[in-house]
C-alpha cells in the first residue's frame, strides 16, 4: 500500500495505484506525491519540483532577472510571453537590478529586540507586509496544474503562512467560469480579486461576485489595459479615466484597489478617485518595455501618497531583504509575483506556505539586523 499526500490540503491517501484526483479536496494528480518520495521540505524542494514542471519556461534559477541567459527571455522573438518580460525585458531586468542596487545599512548596537513583522493591511492582520500577487493563466503554461487548484493553492498557502493571497484575471476567466471567483467563494472570501480593466459593466457584475464571495477588497490591474489576448477572446479590456475609477470606487463598499502604477500622476488620478489601496507594479515587466524598475518609482509616488492611501509594490521581489528595501522606499507591503507561481506549481498550497514562511523569517532577520523593531518604523534609514 502506498501512501499519497496531496499538497493542496495535506490530506494523506492510503492505495496502491497512484489517485487521479485528492478524496478530500479534489485536486488534480500533479498536486499529489508519493510520500515515499519525500515531501517538500524547504523552499528549494520545491524549486526543485516546480523546475522540472516547467521545463523551457522557467528553469526557476536562483537569480530569476530576464536576462537574455534566461530561458524564460532568450527564445522571446514572436513567442507567447511565458514566465518573461515584454520585450527585450528591460522593465523585468529593472525591476530586479534596482533593488539589488540598494544596500542595506547594518546597525547591531541597541537594545536586543525581536522585530514584530507583522502589518495591518485593510483591517486585516497579516504575520509580514508579504502577499501573494495576483497572477493567472497558470493552467496554459506547460498544462503545469489546473487554474483552479492553482488559485487554490495560491489562496491556501498563504493564509496557512499567515498572510493573504490576490488572484489575476486573464483570457478565460469569464463571469460565467472565473476559477478565482470560485475559490474565493470555496474559501470564504479570504483573498482578493484583480480584475483586468473589463467594461464597466462586466466589472460590476464581477465586483458583486467579489462582494458575494465575502472578499476584504477588490481591484482592477489598469495596467492590463493593453492586453489583446483578451479583446481577441472577445474580453476587452479598456484604459480607465478618473470618471471611470470614481464610479467604481462608489459602486463598492470593499476598498478599492488600483494596480500597474508607475507615474504620480496615474497614483493622483487614483487617490483623488477615492482609492484605498495603489499598487505600484509595471506587472513584472510584462506590459511595456523600457519602464524604470518599481523601486525606482516607488519613492516619489510613496512621498506624495503615503498615509493618504496604502502603498503596495512588487516587482523583482525575491527575498526577505528585498521586501526590507520595498518598504525602505515607502511601501505599506510587497507583493510576490513569479516566485508565489513557481511555489504553487512546485507543491501545491505547501509549496507556497514555505515559501512565503521562509521570505517572512529572512525579512525579520533583515529588521533584526537593521535595528527595526516594528514594520511602521521603517524609513529610507535603513537604506546607505
Ligand atoms: C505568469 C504571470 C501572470 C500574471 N498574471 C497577472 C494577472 O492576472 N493580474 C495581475 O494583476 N498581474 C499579473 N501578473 C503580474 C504580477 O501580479 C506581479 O505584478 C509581477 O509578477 C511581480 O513581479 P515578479 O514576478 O518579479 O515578482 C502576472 C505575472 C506573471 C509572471
């Protein structure tokens, strides 16, 4: 009799031939493994799994940057964009060389404290200022899971890590057939939604699915208003003026968030909309080549907007001390985009619960080591 663990809801199968689907919560065969073979144990298991899942799209290596050595961005001329950036994937590569560009300032005199990481984010408190960013289309990509145990895992992994998952939109997510809408709903609510700027219409149809489901807040990615993989899907997707957002914004009672901010006046249109939450992202570097890095934006739009609205970023985040820089900069709290999909496609909800773990105690000991003892003390000090 051979055991099987399936990683989306850590229950355990007794039979001798390998399950098509968990008995408890459904998920497909690729999220169960053969306990005799070992459970991911550390986040570089997984990287492991999720690498050999995601062969010629993402070798997940250790510097994950779009540079041209990277498969994800050598073989890019007229090929879906797959785990890359747009382009020759300037914006991507930006993203992650300017916070590598920042250096951290060490401080190991004071008193002997234990940081407190966590936040409070929208009423919700989260054990570090780390999210799961909205993300779709995992599905397409190598048929590496089914969408919905993706989103599952997405959801499920970070709460288990105590914090909150945020679910994508793409193509073939429709109001009719939306598998983060449905999990959301499974999973009462605890993650939220990010809609691609749809119609107005379509949008509030989908924003009281949001509402129904019982999601803390919900928003939009207006930079995903150039995608013509949706319009050719017959989904199009539209840039929003401020008339547009306000309307939005009113049509809700959840916090509204706007997302793919990279220019103050963007961040301006948004706050004077009545927005609660601005994301400053340029997607991962997916939408438009050539943009500055995140962190380069993220110091001005922060010095204008911050207390008014909450700040997130993300954006080459990749470890504990890249969240410390983020923050450094005037982020509220940071946002995980690849390396949360690599993580579910690499172990399911477990996959993504040690990962976020681990990026959580790697941001404590970086606080530690700053001198920080609480996330709402963090200034640009940090920083040398
Ligand atoms: C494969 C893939 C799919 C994505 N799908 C969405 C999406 O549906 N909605 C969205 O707002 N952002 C989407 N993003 C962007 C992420 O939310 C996030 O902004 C970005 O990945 C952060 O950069 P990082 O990957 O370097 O961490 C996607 C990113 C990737 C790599």
């Amino acid at each position: 009799m051979t055991t099987w663990y399936c990683t989306n809801c850590n229950y355990k199968m007794e039979q001798d031939e390998s399950p098509e689907n968990c008995s408890n919560c459904l998920a497909h065969a690729k999220l169960i493994l053969n306990m005799a073979e070992g459970i991911p144990a550390n986040p570089e298991d997984v990287r492991d799994s999720a690498r050999k899942k995601l062969k010629g799209l993402c070798a997940a290596y250790p510097l994950c940057d779009g540079n041209f050595d990277k498969v994800c961005q050598k073989e890019a001329y007229g090929k879906p964009i797959g785990f890359g950036g747009a382009g020759q994937g300037t914006s991507f590569k930006n993203n992650v060389q300017s916070l590598m560009n920042l250096r951290l300032k060490m401080r190991v005199t004071g008193e002997h404290t234990e940081p407190d990481t966590s936040i409070d984010f929208l009423g919700i408190k989260l054990d570090f200022p780390i999210m799961g960013s909205s993300t779709a289309g995992i599905e397409k990509y190598n048929d590496a899971m089914p969408e919905k145990d993706f989103c599952r895992a997405v959801i499920r992994g970070c709460k288990e890590a105590g914090t909150i998952g945020w679910r994508g939109d793409t193509w073939f997510y429709t109001p009719e057939n939306n598998p983060a809408l449905e999990v959301l709903k499974e999973e009462k609510g605890a993650g939220i939604p990010i809609f691609k700027p749809r119609s107005q219409d379509v949008l509030k149809r989908l924003i009281n699915m949001a509402e129904a489901a019982g999601c803390p807040a919900v928003g939009i990615d207006l930079d995903g208003c150039g995608s013509t993989i949706m319009a050719k899907h017959g989904q199009p997707v539209f840039r929003k003026s401020a008339k547009d957002i306000k309307e939005l914004v009113k049509f809700t009672t959840l916090p509204f968030i706007t997302k793919g901010i990279m220019a103050i006046e963007d961040a301006e249109v948004c706050a004077e909309a009545g927005v609660k939450v601005i994301s400053i992202s340029n997607h991962g570097g997916r939408v438009l080549d050539s943009t500055p890095g995140v962190a380069e934006v993220l110091p001005e739009i922060a010095s204008s907007l911050k207390g008014r609205v909450v700040i997130t970023a993300d954006g080459g985040v990749r470890t504990g001390y890249d969240v410390l820089k983020m923050i450094a900069l005037g982020a509220d709290a940071v946002l995980l985009g690849r390396d949360i999909i690599r993580a579910s496609v690499g172990a399911g909800s477990l996959g993504v619960q040690l990962h976020m773990e681990h990026i959580g105690k790697v941001f404590k000991k970086a606080m530690f080591m700053t001198g920080q003892t609480t996330v709402n003390e963090i200034t640009g000090n940090v920083l040398c």
